[in-house]
C-alpha cells in the first residue's frame, strides 16, 4: 500500500459514504413531500453541489460531448429509479424496499447477457436464483397478516422496477469512456431539473420549514458528498472490500427504519436479507456454487 493509499484512508470514506447512504429513505420520508417533489428538490440541490465541486476542481474543462449526452440517457432513467425507489418506500418500509433494491447486481448481469452478450456462468446463476428466492422471503409477502397485501405487493414489483432502471444506468455508463463520475452526476441532476420541473408542485409552499433541511440534505449530503466519498474511494480498493462496505448501506437503512419509524423485520424477512447478501457477496467475489454431483458447472 503506498503512502497515498494510506493517507486517503479510501475504506473509511467510502464505509462513511455508505452510512450516510443509509439514510437517505428517512430523509425522504420525512421531507412530507410525495416522490416526483422530493426527486426534483434533490436534483436542484445535487446539480448546485456537484457543479460548484466540479468547477472547483476544474472537471469541465475538456468536455466530452458524447459523454455528456449519454449521461443526459442516463439521467432520465436515474430520475425514474428514484421516483420509484421513493415510492416503494411509502408503500412497503425504508428497509423492505432497500433489502429487495439490493437484488440490483443481478439485473445488471441479466442486462449484460441481454444486451451486451456476455456470458452468464452457472455460478452467477445459482447465486441469482438464490438472490431472488431471497427476494420471496425478504418481501414480507408471506407475512400477509403483517401488512396490506395488495400495496405491499405493488411496492415490492415498484422496487424491483427501480432495480432494472439501476441495471440499464449502469449498462449505459459502460461508455461514457474516461468521463469523470462527477460530471456524469452534475448532468443526471440537471437532466432531472429539466425533466421534472413542469411535473412538480411549485405553485404551493412547502408543508413546514423543516421540509428544507430533508431536501438540501438528500441533495447535498446523499447525491453530492456521498457520490465524491464513493467515487474518490472505488479506484483505490479491492473488489473485496467495495463488496463488503457495501452491505453498510442496507445495515443502516434497516436500523434507520426501526429506530425512527418502528418498523422490524420479520423472521422471513432477516433471512430473505440474510440471503441476499450471501448470493450477492458470493456473485462479486466469485464464489463458487456447490452444484449437485454430476451436474455440469461449465458456463
């Protein structure tokens, strides 16, 4: 580890970047705000802090126009997945609607073999079947004593909605080429002002002052300074360790909803939750899958 890798300390910013991820569904909540609000006054504060850290550091300079203009793709598919990830908090819990949302990798491969041609290896799909049968228990659906089955329900198909808009931003930021991440999220905000603006309610106040505080903080705090921890960080460590500090993110939002809202989760749900993180962790680390004597594992 050189010096630098030392000093930077990129594990520490990025487990911070992830608590402060953790908090974004209470932020979200209670903003009182329905979600096409909430996603609006987000991209307005996000676009202010990215674009003053971007002119800062002097990432506009040399742009490249291509870049930009799939970013701006980007940008209406990252404002749907927000929209809808909101919307699934409201319908289920911060934590349900997060631990299923963590199924994302795996439509990210899907969208791989689908539209890129890349190859799904028997392992990777014995991990994502596992990830989604954990989906089944962590969506609290076989509780149906424990919730409204009918809204509960749709929150979670909406939250698996949001996971498939991840997996298209991701595939669609595999070429943007050597464009800084920062200036990717400075035009998906500013892409969201713009799309969003004629929908949002702007003719009325805001429900209470405090409403203010909840909006700069997921514009400032979740989509500008956590997006500079995570992208300063990620060059800088192992697959391994991105994987892992990963898993504070949805540790967090789970204890951030019972804390504040009182909600828990079921046994059927922790292990749903516990699934999750085992296929996802053993899809990123590679992992192999113990298959059935005989069976062929070649991919």
């Amino acid at each position: 580890m050189t010096h630098r890798d030392h000093h930077g300390h990129p594990a520490l910013k990025l487990a911070f970047a992830m608590l402060l991820s953790g908090t974004i569904g209470v932020f979200v909540m209670q903003s009182g705000l329905d979600p096409i609000n909430v996603v609006f006054w987000r991209c307005v504060f996000g676009t202010a802090f990215m674009g003053a850290w971007c002119l800062f550091r002097g990432y506009f300079r040399g742009l490249a126009w291509r870049g930009v203009r799939m970013a701006i793709v980007c940008g209406v598919l990252v404002v749907l997945n927000w929209i809808t990830l909101f919307t699934a908090y409201r319908l289920t819990s911060i934590a349900t609607a997060t631990i299923v949302y963590n199924v994302s990798p795996f439509f990210v491969v899907l969208a791989g073999r689908l539209f890129l041609g890349e190859t799904i290896t028997r392992d990777q799909m014995g991990w994502m079947l596992a990830a989604f049968g954990g989906v089944v228990l962590a969506s609290g659906l076989l509780s149906p004593g424990e919730h409204g089955a009918a809204g509960w329900a749709a929150g979670t198909a909406i939250t698996l909605v949001a996971a498939m808009l991840y997996a298209m931003t991701t595939l669609i930021s595999k070429g943007m080429g050597h464009q800084r991440p920062e200036i990717t999220v400075f035009w998906q905000t500013a892409t969201g002002i713009v799309l969003l603006a004629p929908l949002a309610d702007l003719s009325h106040p805001m429900p209470a002052a405090a409403s203010w505080g909840w909006l700069l903080g997921l514009g400032a705090i979740h989509t500008g300074l956590c997006y500079v921890l995570m992208y300063a960080s990620y060059p800088r460590l192992t697959t391994s360790t991105i994987a892992t500090l990963s898993f504070i993110y949805p540790l967090v939002a789970i204890l951030s909803d019972w804390m504040v809202y009182g909600h828990r989760l079921t046994a059927a749900q922790m292990t749903g939750a516990l699934v999750i993180a085992v296929a996802t962790l053993g899809s990123r680390l590679g992992w192999r899958v113990g298959w059935p004597r005989g069976y062929s594992r070649a991919g």
